[in-house]
C-alpha cells in the first residue's frame, strides 16, 4: 500500500529533525546516515526516498536556518533577543540550537550547496537586525551579526568557563552599542552675506607723484 502525501510529509520532517540535532550536536562528519534514521526510528532504505545524499539533507538543515533567524522574525526589536543569544547560562543550548553558531566549520568544508544556504541565512539575519535602516546590509548590523555568531562559537569551543563568560559579555555590550540609533548630524547655520564693503590693501598713487630718477652717471660719462 503507498505511503499517503501526508505520511511521507510526517517521515521527512522527523528525519530533518534528528539530523539537524545530531549535525549541530557532532558535526557533518560525525553523523552518519545509520544514526540519523535509527534516532528516527527508521531503517537506512527509507532515507532516499526523501534525500540522495548526506549532503543534501546537510544543505537542507543549513537552509531552514535553526537559531537565531527565526528569533529575530519573530521579536518585534532585536535587543532582547541578542541579550538571550549571549546569555552565558543558555550558552550549551544555544550553541546546539543554532546552525549559524555550532555548523560554521562544518559548512565551510561542505559543497556549494550548503554553503550558499548559510550565506542565505546570514544575508537574512544581517537584514533583520538592520530593520529600520536604510541599508539591508548596513554595515552596524553586520558588525552585530558577526559578534553575536562569532562570540557564541568561540565562548562554546573555550575550555575556560571565566573567558567563554568574558566573551560572551564583550560581545553583548558591544552588540548594544551598535545597535542605537545614530543621531542625526545637525545642519551647519548658514552665513550671513556680509554688507560691508571691503577696504583695499593696496596703497592709491598720490597725485602728482615724482617720476623715478634717472641712473647717476660716472665721471667718465658712462653709466
């Protein structure tokens, strides 16, 4: 009997979903296709029914954007959701939870694929965090982005709990600074023509000026 739209529907989502954990969890080359359909509770046949490779579904869970894009669609003001990305409490579950922070390496030795879908989840993270502005790339939402992803990728691979802690509140203040409004520069007053007449700094000819004498001559009659 074939497998209605709506149960094959059901069976991909569960496979993208314990594979987007185990990949953000051990990494692209730490998980194999065994575990990802034994934590599905699936045999390994059914998998390419839905995906031709590893790296397809890797390139599927890159692009769904797990984390942070979604946090900040759905938050009217992007503040308190940077404050919870780099709350050091959160730091486990966030770094797992968020494909931008726990896949940046794994994608970088990836095919094209996947790297052209992280590249378009943080085109749309920097565009979300520029809300408001009047460049969708504006180069303080970019700097914010770059911060938040890169202090919770750092603070996550530290061994030092005191610097992880440290990084992760460099990056919050900085991340607020950023953020505020720039006031707008204020416009110079405009000078006032001058009504005066300008006095001349050259000397007038007095009237009736001697005209210059000629050269002394020498006794000998030469000049």
């Amino acid at each position: 009997m074939p497998i209605s739209a709506t149960r094959k529907a059901a069976i991909r989502a569960e496979i993208v979903e314990h594979a987007a954990r185990l990949f953000r969890l051990r990494g692209h080359a730490g998980t194999n296709i065994d575990d990802i359909m034994l934590a599905a509770g699936l045999t390994r046949g059914a998998f390419y029914a839905h995906f031709t490779s590893k790296d397809a579904l890797f390139a599927e869970i890159v692009r769904m954007g797990h984390g942070l894009l979604p946090r900040l669609r759905a938050a009217e003001k992007p503040g308190a959701v940077l404050d919870e990305y780099l709350d050091r409490d959160t730091l486990s579950a966030t770094a797992q939870g968020c494909a931008l922070s726990s896949l940046a390496g794994d994608v970088a030795r990836s095919p094209l694929a996947a790297r052209l879908a992280y590249a378009n989840v943080l085109h749309g993270v920097i565009a979300e965090l520029a809300r408001g502005r009047k460049r969708s790339l504006d180069a303080d939402a970019t700097a914010v982005a770059i911060l938040t992803v890169g202090a919770v990728a750092l603070a996550r691979a530290s061994g030092d709990p005191r610097l992880s802690d440290w990084l992760l509140r460099c990056a919050r203040r900085t991340a607020k600074a950023l953020m505020k409004p720039k006031p707008k520069p204020r416009k110079a007053p405009k000078r006032r023509a001058s009504t005066k007449r300008k006095r001349s700094t050259s000397r007038p000819k007095a009237a009736g000026a001697r005209p210059p004498r000629p050269a002394a001559r020498s006794r000998g009659g030469r000049a």
